[in-house]
C-alpha cells in the first residue's frame, strides 16, 4: 500500500472498519470494510489485526443474516 494508515474506527454492531489514510500528495482517502470483506494481501497489517479481532464469527454471520432481510425487503416475492 502506498498509502499510510491514519486511523481505524470500528463502527456499529456489525463492526465496519472505517479506515482514514493520508496519501502521498498529504490528502486523505477513506474506506470501509465490511465483515464479508475478503482482505487484499498487501493490505495494512493493522487493518488485518484489527479484522481479525472484531470480526468473529457471530460478527460475520449477523452480517449476513442483515444483508439477506434487507435483500428480502428490496424484493418482495
């Protein structure tokens, strides 16, 4: 990664990692990551910690079951 990792923030219940990097022109860029996220090889090791901390299983799975009833809501059989 060029950039370097600012901060991360865990955030609700379903533990998002909000992660703020300063780029090399001193801007900042921020991403999000969700529990289902599948982690690049080359991301921050920080980041990777972190994931693997907050992201348990029961994490992971209240995700899923989230994403499903707000799929469900969208499409209505």
């Amino acid at each position: 990664m060029s950039n370097t990792l600012d901060t991360i923030v865990v955030v609700g219940e379903h533990k998002h990692l909000n992660l703020r990097e300063i780029q090399e022109n001193g801007r900042f860029n921020r991403r999000v990551l969700t529990p289902d996220a599948t982690l690049a090889e080359d991301e921050h090791q920080e980041v990777k910690d972190k994931a693997e901390e907050v992201w348990t299983d029961e994490v992971k799975a209240s995700w899923a079951t989230f994403q499903a009833e707000q799929e469900a809501l969208r499409n209505p059989e």
